[in-house]
C-alpha cells in the first residue's frame, strides 16, 4: 500500500477507532467485570467473587434451559448442514438445473423475511398439523431458519472450487460417490464447518421463534434469560453471559483456524 | 472392429447454444501413435479431447476406444487418463497419495499399489518429495506428478490438454523430450492438445490442424507443414507468405501459374484447378545474394530487416509484392544484406504450394 494512501496517516484515526471499540465492547466489559461482583446490586462493586458462578450452574431451570438449546441447536445444525449441502451440490454442481437462480433465491429467502413472521406462521401450522411434542416443533423450526445460514458458505466454497478436481477424480476411475467423499468433501469441508457453525450459533441464539413455540420443558436459553429479567435482574445473569460469550469465543476461534487451515493449498 | 485404432472419431457434432463447437468431426488415432490436435483456441480441439475423456458428450456420432463403443460411457469406467492444463492434483492429498488415488479405485492390493506408485515417482524424479503436498511444488514438478499420476494405471490412452503451456521456455523445452521418451519407452497413446505449432511440430507422429470445429489436415509434421491442403493450414503453421495468383493449366501434378512476380510452373495439389488460387512459399525458402541459386530469381529491394542471432528476417519487395524471407546467418556479419540494398532473390518452385483460394 502506498503512503499516501496508509489510513493509519489519516488525523483522527486512532480515537475514531478507539470510540468504535469502546463503543463496541464496553456493554460486554461491563457484563463480564460485574460477573465478579460479591455485591447483589448491579452497579455497586463491593469486591472480587465466584459466587455467581456458582449459583448460576446450581440453577436447575437454567441448566435445563442449556440442556434444551444445545440439543436443539446440535440437531437442527445437522439437519439444516446436511440440506445446505445437498441443496449447494445440486445447484451449483447439477447439469442442467432449470431456475438456477430462483433455486438459490428460494432457499435463502428466509433470512430476508421478518422472523416473527416465520415464527407465527410455524405456530399456525404445527398447531393445523396437530403436532404436539414441544422438542420436535422446536427442532423443525431451528433447522428450516438455519439452513440459509449453512448454505451460503457452502456455496460459496463450492462455486469457487475448480471442476478440474472433480473430473480428474473421475478420471481416476472414482465413482460419484468416491469423488464426493474423497474430493469434493474434503475440500469443500472449510465452507461446511463454517456453515454448521453458523447455524449452530444461530440455533442457540434465536429468541423469537423459540419464545413463540415455548411449551413447558423446551424453554431454551435465550427465552430463560428473557423470563429472569422480566423478574429483576440478578448477577447471575451476568455470569451466564460471561460464560454464553467465552463459548463463542471458543467457537469462532475454532471456525477461524479450520478455515485458515483450508485456505492453504 | 480394428485393433489397430486406439481411436475412431465418427462423425461427431456438437453445440454450445447456437455456437458449433465441432461440425462433424471424423478420424482415427492408430495404437502407439503420439497424436496432437492442433488449433486456435475455439477450434474444438479441448472439447473432442474432453469426450474423449467422457467429460462431454457428442449430439451426434460416436466415438470408439479400441473398437468399443464408449460414446455413454461415463469418465470412470474408460481406461483413459488424463494430464489436465491446470494438473489438477487434490490439494489435500501427498504426492503419493495422488499417484495412488487411481490404483485404488481399480481395486489394486496395497502392496501393488506401494510399488506401482514408488517406481512411478522414481520415474518421473519426484521420489524425494512423495510425501509433500502439491501446494509445495513448482510448476514444473507439479506436471512430473501429474503424468505420473496419470500413467500410474497403465490407461490404454493418455490425454494430454495443452499441459506445457503454464511452463518457462527451457522447462518446455525439456518437458517436451521426456514426454516423447515416455510416450515410447510405455507404447501408450498419447493424444496431446496445443495451439503451439512448435511444440505439435517437434512431439507428433501425426498432427490434425483443427480450425472452425473442423478437421483442417492430418499428416505428419513434415506434410502439415510443407504441403498444407489449404489457406488456414499454411497461415496457422509457422510463417508463410500468400501471393495471389491465377492457375492457367493444371495437370498431372504440375500447374503453370500467373503471378504478379510472372509465370512459371509449380507442383499442384488436387486442389489447384484453373482459375484464381493461393500460392504459399515460406521465408525460410526464399534464398537471398549469394545463397540464391537455380529455381527461379528475381531482382528484389530490402525494405526492412530483423536481426534475430541465429536467422535475420528480411521484408522484401519485388513487381510491387512484399514479401518476408529469412536468411541463416551462417558466418558472422559478412553476410548480411543492408537495408535498402537491391538484392537477387530465388525459390525452388518446389518448395512453393498451390492452394485453393
């Protein structure tokens, strides 16, 4: 890059970025220092503790708050990985796939609808199907939002992997299925795990539908979360939050290096 | 049936939306030949080398492998291999492991395959680096592992698309007697694809100059370039210079023709009937000064000239027709022709070509 160009030079740009971040991390330092607080009161730091800590994994309605969103999350993330997939060989690998175009269009769709939207319209419809059981209504829902989310790295990996692979591979007397899991899998496989974790992460994360389809025994994390502040806040939350933010770190960090790891020829 | 064709094209026709890729293509490639397709790009050669393959499919006709019918058969069931333009070995696999990856879909024993992929690596100098991966390599050691790959399972034929040309000038150079070697030492066919008429010119037993999705010529280097059967030929291989002219008679191989440097008699294709056509004569065969000699000479005036070590290129003009000549710089400087200089030109009338306009 050229000096003139170096926007390091430019005035201002040190506070500038040092406000985006503050800006940026502050409400999570906040969240994570009072996580140690021995005081009840938010705000009021009267001296270093785990105690939050503690209560926070003694509570059985969280616990099995955690227990439900991660079942959840880990089904509707194999679920909605595995159509992406599927759905990204067929559209961009297929011969002669008629509406190309309106194939992706359909199966991003979700993420440009309004969720409550899709929220509502699951409700209307499990309760028309008559499906009662409140873990599998929960799984359907989590999968059919999370796809999108799975497919668009899929596809994109995909789209920018040379068919020369995949011929040679036939080439080499490699059937469809042996060039897929020895080929195209593993060098797709960078795009695949980002987009499991994607969905896994959207999964966990997702309020509104989860709340809407909430029945006794499939209250997920978020929703649990919602109902604690509806009654006062208490440290425990932050402690939850301290530990919800250290798990995506992990998970980010994970999905960084598979995906360095995949970039290197 | 004939086993002495690795490969019988039959009429073969295909469509890209409206654009014809290949308009009834038909040939054969005989066993153990070192076959090149050569072209433009856009002449169709990568698309019969890619059904050849099974990669693509004709609209119509067919195409045979050792007399069988392969036209629906899909890539994995043809004991063919290919050495693609850009190699194309699997990133995430060792060198050994891409050498291996063909045996073992032929079901092979692991000890087989250990040896076949060892003594493979040794022959093309890579053993050294059998277990790195690919993105280690140079270009031109990724084209050794490559052909070893490629050769690893003894195919009937091995197509080659254009895979000197991401190479430097010396590397092709060699590359381009180690694939002659290989092609004789294992007797495979070889069906090479390049739009470089040196490199067609230098491997080939046979060469088919392909062009507009058709088969222009098949013949051997010295035919396709000494007695190309037309216009496009004689321009695509190597340097010629065309002079129109008008055939006043012609037979039994000789034709009297008017040309605007006058009237003489030259060999004639079939292709040379009465009336107007295209006389061919390369530059290397227009002898300059004293190398002029016999044949027909004419007064000629250098216009211009290009040093270029070994050869010197002169532009020349005679009656008011321009035309290049290249002169073998055989002693050092004493030779050469200045520019502007009235200078006595000839040409074996042999060595001139008749083509149809």
């Amino acid at each position: 890059m050229s000096r003139s160009h170096d926007v390091k030079r430019y005035p201002g740009f040190g506070w500038l970025t040092l406000v985006f971040f503050v800006w940026l991390y502050l409400p999570l330092m906040v969240v994570v220092v009072y996580s140690f607080n021995a005081n009840r009161i938010a705000g009021v730091w009267t001296g270093f503790s785990l105690d939050w800590y503690a209560s926070a994994l003694k509570n059985q309605a969280l616990m099995n708050a955690l227990k439900t969103s991660v079942t959840v999350a880990l089904i509707a993330t194999a679920v909605a990985t595995s159509v992406a997939l599927m759905a990204a060989l067929a559209i961009i690998r297929g011969k002669n796939v008629r509406f190309r175009r309106l194939s992706e269009t359909v199966v991003n769709l979700p993420l440009l609808l309004p969720e409550i939207v899709l929220a509502v319209a699951s409700l209307i419809l499990f309760s028309l199907v008559g499906l009662q059981n409140g873990l599998l209504k929960l799984i359907l829902a989590h999968s059919a939002f999370c796809t999108p989310f799975a497919f668009l790295p899929i596809r994109a990996r995909l789209q920018g992997m040379s068919l020369d692979f995949e011929e040679a591979s036939a080439d080499l007397y490699a059937g469809r299925w042996t060039t897929f899991r020895r080929v195209t899998l593993p060098l797709i496989f960078p795009g695949v795990f980002s987009g499991a974790m994607l969905a896994f992460l959207i999964s966990m994360d997702d309020f509104i539908t989860s709340n809407m389809l909430a029945s006794g025994g499939t209250t997920t994390l978020p929703v649990y979360i919602f109902s604690l502040i509806r009654s006062g806040t208490t440290p425990e939350l932050n402690a939850i939050g301290t530990l919800m933010i250290l798990a995506s770190l992990i998970l980010a960090t994970a999905a960084l290096l598979v995906a360095r790891r995949g970039t290197k020829p | 049936m004939d086993r002495d064709k690795a490969v019988e094209v039959k009429s073969v026709s295909k469509h890209f939306g409206t654009y014809q890729a290949l308009k009834s293509v038909s040939f054969d490639i005989g066993e153990n030949e070192f076959f090149t397709m050569l072209g433009p790009s856009g002449c169709g050669k990568t698309t019969l080398l890619r059904m050849l393959a099974g990669f693509e499919s004709p609209d119509q006709g067919s195409i045979l492998l050792h007399g069988r019918e392969v036209t629906q058969i899909p890539p994995h069931k043809r004991r063919v291999n290919t050495v693609f333009q850009s190699y194309a070995l699997f990133p995430h696999m060792t060198l050994e492991q891409n050498v291996a990856y063909g045996l073992e879909n032929l079901g092979w024993e692991r000890a087989k395959i250990r040896a076949r992929t060892g003594e493979m690596l040794e022959r093309v100098h890579m053993s050294a680096m059998a277990t790195r991966k690919p993105g280690q390599l140079s270009g031109g050691q990724r084209q050794r592992v490559a052909l070893a790959r490629a050769l690893a399972p003894e195919p009937e034929i091995l197509l080659l698309d254009e895979p000197l040309s991401a190479l430097d000038l010396k590397l092709r150079q060699a590359m381009r007697d180690e694939l002659r070697n290989l092609q004789r030492d294992t007797g495979i066919t070889f069906v090479f694809v390049t739009h470089d008429q040196e490199e067609a010119l230098d491997m080939s037993d046979r060469i088919a100059v392909l062009g507009a999705g058709e088969v222009q010529q098949i013949g051997t280097p010295a035919q396709i370039y000494e007695e190309p059967v037309n216009r496009f030929v004689a321009d695509f291989v190597g340097e010629t210079n065309f002079l129109d002219v008008e055939v006043l008679d012609s037979r039994e191989g000789q034709a009297t023709i008017r040309t605007p440097l006058g009237t003489f008699g030259v060999p004639a294709t079939g292709a040379a009937q009465k009336g107007r056509a295209t006389l061919s004569i390369r530059p290397e065969k227009i002898n300059l000064g004293d190398q002029a000699a016999g044949g027909i000479t004419l007064a000629a005036r250098v216009v211009n000239q290009n040093y270029m070590g070994g050869f010197t290129h002169y532009t020349l003009e005679t009656g008011g027709v321009t035309l290049r000549a290249s002169r073998r710089n055989a002693s050092r400087q004493g030779d050469l022709v200045a520019t502007g200089a009235d200078v006595t030109i000839g040409f074996l009338p042999g060595s001139a070509r008749v083509l149809a306009s």
